[in-house]
C-alpha cells in the first residue's frame, strides 16, 4: 500500500487464490497488476483494484467491478527454450547416455573431468530434454516463483522446467531459504526442475551438507521462533568437478600437478552421505582434435526428448496410484522392491559391485533406481543383467580411482 493509497503488486497471489478456492472462499480482491494471475484459478472471482479507496467503494456498493477473467485459463507448457541444444556438443557419446539415463528417471547425476571437458556446457543443455511440465507441477512451480516475486506482467506464469546454477559462494540461507522473513531458496527455485552446481567441491562443505534433506525428502522446512514452512524441493541435481585442483588428474595430455594428499583432500570435501545421494557419476575426459573438427552430425535434443518422455510415461502409468511418485528415482523401499526384482544373474552381479566397491545401503537402492530407468529406456518389462552393469558403472566415485 503506497501512502497515496494505491495498491501496489505483492508477491505470492497465485497461491494465495488456491488457498481462497480449497476454503470455499468465492472472491478475491487484489491490485490489479496481480489480478491476471489469481483469475486462471478456476471458481474464484477475482477483483483488481487500483486503490484503498477503489475497495472501499466497491465494497460499499457504489462502485460496480467486472471480475477478472482469464483469457486463455493456464498457458499450456512447452520444453525449454531451443537456444541451446546437445546437436551443439561434439562427441562424449558416454556422456550424454548417463545425462538421458539422468532424465529419464529425475536421477542426480555428477560429471567429472578437466577443464574445458564440457561438462557446464552439457549440464546447460539438460532442460532441453527433460519431457514438458505437467499440469499440476506448472501450477507448483509458478506457486514458489509466485512467492519470491519473479513473476511480471511478460511472464505470469511458469510454463517449462526452471534451471537454476547458484554461485559456489551461496550461503545455506540462499541454497535452502530463509534469511529474516521464510522464502524459498535455490532448491525450491528449481522445483520440478535442474538444480545446477558447477565447482562442486568448492561449495561451502556446511551448504552441501544441508542439501542433503531436500535430496532425500523433495522438500524443505524453514524454522523460526514465529513458526516453520515447508517449501517443495524435488528437483535434479546436476553437478560438475574437476578431478583434482589442478584439473588434469588422470588426464593422458596434460601433468596433473597435484600431490595425492592434495587430491584425496579435494575429494574429501564432499561427505560420503553426500555422494550417495547423487545416483549417477561419469567421467568426462577431455575432448579430442578429431572429435572437435569432425563434420559427423549430433543427435539433437528433441530426439533424445522423445526417449525420455517415452519413459517418463511408462513411470507416470507405473505410479498412478501413487501420491507424489512421478519418476523412478522417487521410488519408496515397499515400490522398489515390488518394481525392481532381480533375477539370479543380477543379484549375483549386484552382489559382486558391493563387495568390490564397497557400496552403502543407499548406494545400493541408487543402483537399482538407474537399472529401472535404463530397462524403461529399452522398453523392458524387467531389469536385465546388462541394465544392471550400465547401472553400477556409473558410480565412478565408489571406484580407487577415477
């Protein structure tokens, strides 16, 4: 309210207009540069004002408001802009398969390699693959954007998957939210999105630690004396780090000049409980002459779309009964063991890899997460033994070295 008494944009009118609907409350007055995003909730008559006084005489009878209307109701979703595409990257075959295994199934996935490997580039092109928002997680995502005012009159609405790439010098408050007054934080920002943190190592060991609830639970709780709200957090987190400080660990062309206390100190900055978490780990190696030069022509994005879409549907069939479960990598102990039985070949592979590689219980149901992913890909009723060697050979950090 300006001290003229003219009512000026707030933030969060989208979800306060589906909390009015869920009360039984029929209408809703609010200034009028909010009335477009309120009015696409359907059974609420919205009312824009441009003033105290405008309210006071509307109220009063005296003056007679139109509601509202939405034109076009919620604007349909689409993929995320073509700017960028993966037709651009040049060879690391591997790679994009473990970023579309990534997609197919929400996995969090790390990308490990020298500088200049590729890996932001890759990691920024993800979005273009993932299948178009649904319904229901528009309005979820347009709700937290809502809140923390990144809405405008051009964009009122959140109609394809957010990418979000945080510096590595965020604070937990930033990350998760908080500060004074309760928002949503970067996790929340990239609901139902990419969470993107390049320089991963560099991150501030306490903020990597806090992340670790939102990744295990899809959603965050911001506690203060007045009381605690809980925002949505289920996002996929795409990290990218050098090997070593220096960059060049393992690196055929170029010396690393890192002593091995260095490098088993850079990589003990990330916990263990941490990289449990991330379901999928690949090299990166840096890129070749004749991979740079070559004329061959890349799959492009909406090709590798069409597969994961395709198996993001057969999840959508598989959990519809479901409250919540819309991928393979959100799976409950009870759905993965109903979903993802071995036979006596691959239980005797799974076995194997955890004895060799040391893995931890998480680890362990991570694996079998990506195995269901890569057999949906195939369009495979089961999981097969050669699904479940894709699977553990993208946990590279379990491996001595890497």
């Amino acid at each position: 309210l300006a001290l003229s008494g003219q009512l000026r944009p707030v933030k969060g009118v989208l979800s306060i207009a589906l909390e009015a609907k869920r009360r039984n409350r029929r209408t809703l007055i609010v200034p009028i540069h909010n009335a477009t995003e309120a009015a696409v909730v359907e059974g609420v008559d919205v009312y824009g004002v441009c003033s105290l006084s405008e309210v006071v005489q509307f109220l009063r009878g005296e003056k007679v408001l139109e509601p509202v209307r939405s034109t076009n109701g919620w604007p349909e979703t689409a993929p995320a802009e073509q700017e960028l595409d993966f037709a651009e990257v040049k060879g690391q075959h591997h790679v994009k398969r473990a970023v579309e295994v990534a997609a197919a199934g929400g996995h969090n996935i790390l990308c490990i390699g020298p500088p200049g490997s590729g890996k932001s580039m890759i990691a920024k092109r993800i979005p273009t693959i993932l299948p178009p928002l649904t319904l229901r997680e528009a309005i979820e995502t347009t709700k937290v954007h809502s809140i923390c005012g990144l809405l405008n009159s051009q964009h009122r609405f959140v109609t394809s998957r957010p990418f979000r790439s945080p510096h590595h010098t965020i604070s937990d408050a930033g990350l998760l939210g908080g500060t004074g007054q309760p928002a949503p934080g970067e996790v929340s920002l990239a609901h139902n999105g990419v969470l993107f943190l390049d320089e991963l190592p560099e991150f501030h060991r306490s903020t990597l630690e806090v992340m670790r609830q939102p990744l295990e639970d899809g959603k965050v709780t911001i506690s203060r004396a007045a009381g605690s709200l809980t925002f949505p957090a289920e996002f996929m987190l795409v990290a990218a780090m050098n090997p070593c400080p220096c960059g060049h660990y393992g690196d055929l062309r170029r010396e690393c000049r890192c002593a091995p206390a260095q490098v088993q100190k850079y990589r003990h900055r990330l916990s263990g409980p941490l990289m449990d978490r991330i379901d999928i780990h690949v090299e990166v190696p840096a890129m070749e002459l004749k991979d740079l030069t070559g004329t061959v022509s890349e799959e492009p994005s909406a090709a590798i779309r069409e597969r994961v879409t395709r198996a993001r549907f057969v999840q959508l069939k598989r959990f519809c009964e479901q409250v919540r479960i819309t991928c393979n990598a959100r799976m409950t102990p009870r759905l993965l063991r109903k979903y993802c039985a071995l036979d006596s070949a691959g239980m005797e592979l799974l076995k194997e890899a955890v004895t060799n590689l040391n893995l931890s219980a998480r680890a362990y149901d991570r694996i079998l997460k990506v195995a269901r992913t890569i057999a949906d890909l195939a369009g495979a009723p089961k999981i097969q033994v050669d699904h479940l060697a894709e699977a553990v050979q993208y946990r590279a950090l379990d491996r001595s070295l890497w």
